[in-house]
C-alpha cells in the first residue's frame, strides 16, 4: 500500500454537504451508552486540590495524581499505584483517565512521522501526528506533536482535507491535551519525550480559543506538563478576536497565521475567512502580538500551482509583510482529491522565496512531511468517510477551478460571495 504520508497520493473524501456532515462517525455509541465522565486531564490544578480536600485526603495526594497524570504511564487508574484503592475507586467513578483511548496509529515518512487516528467517545474522530527531528549538530532532537482542536472545521479552505469534510464541534480541554498526553506515553516508553506542540492538526483553534487557551496553559504550566510556553504554537486562518485576545494575554506562544494570498479576491476563496477579517487587519493584529510578546510571528503560506505562486503574488505578500517580526514559511502544497490543484514546483517556490528575503523577511520552505500539515489536516480522518463518486469529486473540482479562476481574474466581490461554503457562511456571520 501506498504510504498515507505521500504527499502525491491524493486522498478521496468526501464532498460537502450541508445537511449531512462527512465526517466518519465510527460506531457512534447510541444515546445512552457514551461515557459522560469528564477528562480528568481537563481539571486545573485547584479543581483537583479541591476534589482531595473534599474527601479529607492529604494535599499530597493531589500531587501524586498530578505526576501519575502528567508524567507517568499509567493508563488506567487501577495502575496508579501510589494511589490508595479507595481513592482510584472513586476517581474512576467520576472520570475519565483518558478521552482518546480508542487510537490506531499509523507510521510513514520512514517511522519519523507517525499518525494517530482517535476516536472521541461520541464516535468523532480526530488526527494528532508526531513528527521526530532527528539530532543535527548541536540541535537537540526533537519531537513535535501537531494536535487537533476541533472535530472537522467550519472555515473551509479548499485546499484542505478538514475544511472539505465541514464543522461537527468543539473538542473538550481534555480531548485536545490526551492527545499530547498520548504521544508523550509512547515516546517516554522509548526514553524520548514531547519538545513542541503545534495546534495545527484538525480544527480552527481560535473558534474554540476559550479551551485552547486552556489546553495550552496545561501544557506549558510546570505544575502539569511543564512544555516552555514558546514550544508551542497556535496556528489560525485569521481568527481577528482571537488574536487580539491573545494580544491582551500576551503568552509566549508562537502565533502562525495562515495567510496563504495577500491578494484579498484569491484570499477570499483560499480562506474564506478573509471576507469577515481582511488579511491586513489579521496582519495588524498579529503585528500587535509580535509587539506585545516579543515573538516573531510565523506567516503559513501554501504554494498552490498557478494559483497563489505568481511573481505578482510574491510582490503583493513582501509588501504586506516587509518590516514586520515576521516569519514566512511556504509549504507546497500537499493534494488532496476534492482539489484539482497540485503543488508549486520548487523553483516557483524558490523565486517566491527570493521576492520576501530581498525585502527582508526571514523566509524558509517547508519540505512536505506529510503532515506538517496536511496529512494531520484531516486526510486520515477523510479516507474513513465514505467514498464519494468520481462524479462528485468531478463536480466539486469543477467548481474550484471556476472560483479560482474567477478570483484570479479579480472578480467582483459579488461573484466571489459564493466561493463561501456553507458552514463558513455562519460563522462568517456570527
Ligand atoms: N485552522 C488552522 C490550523 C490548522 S491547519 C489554520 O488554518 O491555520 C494548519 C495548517 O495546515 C494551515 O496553515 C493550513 O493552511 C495548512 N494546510 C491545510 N491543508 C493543507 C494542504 N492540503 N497542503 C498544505 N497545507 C495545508
Ligand atoms: Fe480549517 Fe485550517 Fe483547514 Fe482552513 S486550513 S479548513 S482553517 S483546518
């Protein structure tokens, strides 16, 4: 079989439809059934505290479960053994140790990229990715982990496998960091552990931004997981409320936003987003981050083929971008099936390169990983829904061709309105 992680090997998914959401829905459990314990990684510091004093139990219990919980293997409470019966007893009683025990994992990219499949207790399923760097010099090796922060995506990119399959919700604080949780298990089972996170797996972060936050603030809080705050990287389509509330906060995260056209008719089909939050309010505020924090903010651009890879377009993002704390990183882009569109080739890729650095702009070129975004955006998730017809994978690239080709011609905004899909509509609207 073909590696999933090829990037040339397109995935088939299935088209939109607004009434029937794609997304692979594996023996969902009937109403009833689903276990409606809360994550227990979910619970702050306090919360947990508070659940021990509650039962009169010393504070150091609290303790000894946050290091089982954070650091240790254990994947049931029974295997806690620090821990008296009693109090594993009740703690099974009322939580879930795990929210993504249900996982099949997947190893490509020569076992330097491994991707799991989770299943959510309501028969969601979600993709995290673990990318292994090898040593190089004097760089350390490193293991990032790309997480998901939404059951599918409501924004819709074209290009995207999770914008393709549409919006089912929100995942929980404790569904997002048992992602992380899961993969640092498994490396520490081989003497490795977790170096970075990047929220760029399934979902729009910032239209969950509330419980990332959350997520993020277990990850980096050295009580739990202890990951430095500038190992982790939230990743948005342009989300302007969120960033800014970021900006308040003023973590140390690294921001990436997808700008992907700097041109707002090709952004507004690329990313849908843009027609609700303009790319250069998106920048300004990102800009606003950069002044707040410090941080460089990262600029995700894919290169589309023809699309979105012009001398033109190179010229247009240096100067939206020139002079800014910024860091561009251009990715080719990885096919999926629902697309007819094919990654730039690398000397497209390089002018474009040369157009940002002779202004300046730190810029670098992601090699296709597989994941480092695409393969984690969805396409495993993708090949479990059913397939569609050629004929509507036919239809729906059809489609893409004329909207891009309108966008590309500059079209009026009016044509380009219909380049919105529907579950981006609402939230364009919101
Ligand atoms: N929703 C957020 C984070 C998840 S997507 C965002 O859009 O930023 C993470 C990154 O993967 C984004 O930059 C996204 O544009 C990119 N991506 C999605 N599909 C891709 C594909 N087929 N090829 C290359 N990059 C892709
Ligand atoms: Fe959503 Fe990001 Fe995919 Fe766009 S690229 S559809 S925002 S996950």
């Amino acid at each position: 079989m073909t590696s999933l992680m090829d990037p040339r090997t397109p995935t088939i998914v299935q088209p939109r439809r607004s009434q029937d959401r794609a997304l692979p829905l594996i023996d969902a459990p009937v109403a009833g059934q689903r276990d409606l314990r809360p994550g227990l990684s979910g619970l702050s510091s306090d919360a947990l505290r508070d659940w021990f004093s509650q039962r009169g139990e010393p504070s150091y219990r609290a303790r000894q479960l946050v290091d089982q919980l954070w650091s240790g293997r254990a994947v049931s409470f029974a295997e806690m053994r620090t821990l008296p019966a009693g109090v594993r007893a009740a703690l099974d009683a009322e939580f879930r140790l795990d929210t993504v025990a249900d996982t099949a994992v997947r190893p490509a990219d020569e076992g330097l990229t491994e991707k799991a499949l989770h299943i959510l207790d309501d028969g969601r399923t979600i993709e995290s990715v673990l990318m292994r760097y090898p040593a190089r010099g004097l760089r350390r090796e490193r293991a990032t982990i790309c997480i998901s922060s939404q059951a599918g995506c409501a924004v819709g990119c074209p290009f995207c496998a999770t914008g393709e399959l549409g919006f089912w919700r929100d995942l929980s604080t404790a569904e997002i960091v048992d992602q992380v949780r899961f993969w640092s298990r498994r490396l520490a089972a081989d003497g490795r552990r977790v170096t970075n996170v990047v929220f760029m797996g399934m979902g729009e972060p910032l239209l969950n931004a509330e419980t990332v936050l959350e997520a993020a603030a277990a990850l980096s809080d050295p009580q739990r997981f202890g990951l430095g705050a500038r190992h982790i990287t939230i990743s948005t389509s342009g989300v302007l409320p969120g960033i800014e509330r970021l900006s308040a906060l003023a973590p140390q995260y690294t921001l990436a936003v997808s700008l992907h056209a700097a041109r707002a008719g090709l952004r507004d089909v690329l990313v849908p987003l843009n027609r609700r939050w303009p790319a250069e309010e998106v920048v300004e505020a990102a800009t606003r981050y950069a002044d707040a924090t410090g941080r460089r903010v990262t600029y995700e651009y894919v290169m589309i083929a023809g699309i979105n890879d012009t001398p033109d377009d190179a010229a247009q993002t240096a100067a939206l971008l020139r002079g800014r704390l910024a860091h561009v990183n251009l990715i080719p882009m990885n096919p999926v099936a629902h697309t007819p569109w094919q990654p730039s080739d690398a000397g497209r890729i390089e002018a474009f390169a040369g157009v940002l650095r002779a202004v300046g702009l730190h810029t670098t070129v992601r090699r296709n990983r597989g994941i480092e975004i695409g393969a984690a955006c969805g396409q495993l998730a993708a090949e479990l829904a059913a397939q569609p017809t050629p004929a509507a994978v036919a239809r729906r690239r059809e489609i893409l061709v004329e909207r891009s080709a309108a966008a590309l011609r500059d079209a009026p905004a009016q044509a380009r309105a219909t380049a919105v899909p529907d579950a981006t509509a609402a939230v364009i609207s919101r």
